[in-house]
C-alpha cells in the first residue's frame, strides 16, 4: 500500500512539472497583443482603432476637424497654431528652430533615428538632467506631436525593419501621452545625387511612408503627406530646396511649414 501511495505522488509530481513545463514553452511562444504588448490578453484590451472608420473612436482622442487618417486640406490656421505643437525627429526637424519653432518645442537631434530615439537621453527638462523622447512626452503632455524620423536608417534597414521598429517607437510616444494627438510625417524626399551616394531611394522612402500611413490607420493616429510638395515630376527632392542634397534650406521649411498650417488639426 506504501509504495502505491508513493507511485501516485511520484505521477502526481511528474504531471504537475510537465505541465508546468507545457505552460513555460506556450507562454514563450505565445506571440504579443499588437495592442497592449501583453501575452494572453485574449482581447480584453482596448481594441485597435482606425479614424477612417466611423464606427470607431481611439480612446482619449479629443473630436477634431479631422476625420480621416491621412490629414485633410483646411483653411490656413493662424501660425499660433504651431504653438500647440511638438516636433520629434532628426536633424531636419532640429533646423525648424532656424524658422520660428521653439526651440523646448523640439525633441530632436541630428543623426537620431527611430531606434535610438526610444533609449537616448536628448531632451533637456528645466535646465536638469537629460531625458528620453519618451520621457519629456510623459512630461509636457503635447497637444499635438508630429512625428518625423526614418531617412537615418532607411539606407541599411529593410522596409519590415524599419517599420517594426518605427512602430515600437509610436506605442512608446503613446503610452507616455495617450491624450496627446500624434501624427507620423512621413519621411521626406532627398536628392537624385544623395540616392545615388547613399543607395537610399525616393522609392524605397514612398515604400515605407506607405507603411507608415497603414501604422497611423492600425493605430488610429494621423499621417501628415508632407513630402508631396517637396517632389519634382521625377519623384525627387526640388533641387532648390537644398544646399547639401539632404538637408532642407529655408524655401523647403517655408514650403513645409505652409502645409502643417493648411492640414490643421483643430479641437471640436
């Protein structure tokens, strides 16, 4: 009778491990909600909303002008409306301090991209230590911030790659503000020369900004089609709007700046 209490204790215990062990392999197999990031969240996180769909709202997002993910034409806004506005990106969103953007309005530094935008100490906060993008987000809690990174990256990095990180990036930005109505600009146009010398194309950069918009629509954000007006006919940068071939001079941020002013977001 002994043994046969001990043979049951010794299955008993062999079950329990394997399915514990069972449980260990799936969990870690088990992929990652899109949404929350979490594992076996069986959807009862909050869903994933489109603004192009009108039976859905993303959550905390105040009512706008705006109905759709790709940024409508407006009426010019007062230049005011800049005011409302964070700039996150690279070394063309830090020259936007040249042309009448606040300097503590920009999250930004020259050759950041995507991926060490999310872990690099950038942002100087009253003076003190440095902080993360996503720190100063949590912090300030923007109105609106607009997105901008890509062409640091775009070089080396596969379409899937980037994206995947860029989208890392996002979920960040959102979860450090959620009230905070986010828009990805998308990456802009550089010269025939610069394709040339760095083996990063017009092409593939419209590839990715097609990405980029399925990333606004998957997340219910915005997507601001701010290259457009910097393109000629061959589908490359307007040579008058750059000195270097990849950085922008001041007719570009002219011709930039007019576009956010006419594609506003405004507050129901």
């Amino acid at each position: 009778m002994l043994l046969s209490k001990n043979v049951k204790i010794m299955f008993l215990v062999m079950v329990m491990v394997m399915a514990l062990s069972l449980t260990a392999i799936l969990f870690i197999l088990a992929p990652r909600c899109s949404n929350c990031k979490r594992k076996f969240c069986f959807g009862t996180c909050t869903i994933v909303y489109d603004v192009d769909d009108p039976k859905t709202v993303r959550p905390n997002l105040p009512k706008t002008n705006q109905t759709t993910t790709r940024l409508a034409e407006t009426e010019r806004v007062d230049e005011s409306y800049l005011d409302q506005i964070y700039f996150i990106g690279d070394s063309r969103t830090v020259a936007l301090q040249l042309y009448g953007i606040r300097r503590d309005h920009i999250f930004a530094e020259e050759g950041l991209n995507h991926e060490t935008a999310r872990t690099k100490e950038i942002v100087e906060m009253d003076g003190q230590a440095l902080v993360t993008i996503s720190e100063a987000v949590r912090i300030t809690a923007p109105d609106i911030m607009i997105v901008n990174f890509g062409v640091n990256g775009a070089a080396w990095m596969s379409v899937e790659e980037l994206l995947e990180g860029y989208a890392l990036l996002i979920d960040d930005l959102l979860e450090s503000s959620p009230n905070s109505i986010l828009i990805i600009e998308a990456i802009l146009p550089v010269s025939s020369y610069y394709e040339q010398e760095s083996g990063c194309s017009n092409e593939k950069l419209d590839e990715i900004n097609d990405g980029l918009y399925a990333l606004a629509r998957e997340r219910g954000l915005f997507y601001l089609a701010s290259n457009e007006p910097l393109k000629n006919e061959e589908n490359d940068l307007i040579p008058s709007y750059s000195g270097d071939r990849l950085h922008y001079n001041e007719a570009a941020y002219e011709v930039l700046l007019e576009y956010i002013l006419n594609h506003a977001i405004i507050k129901k």
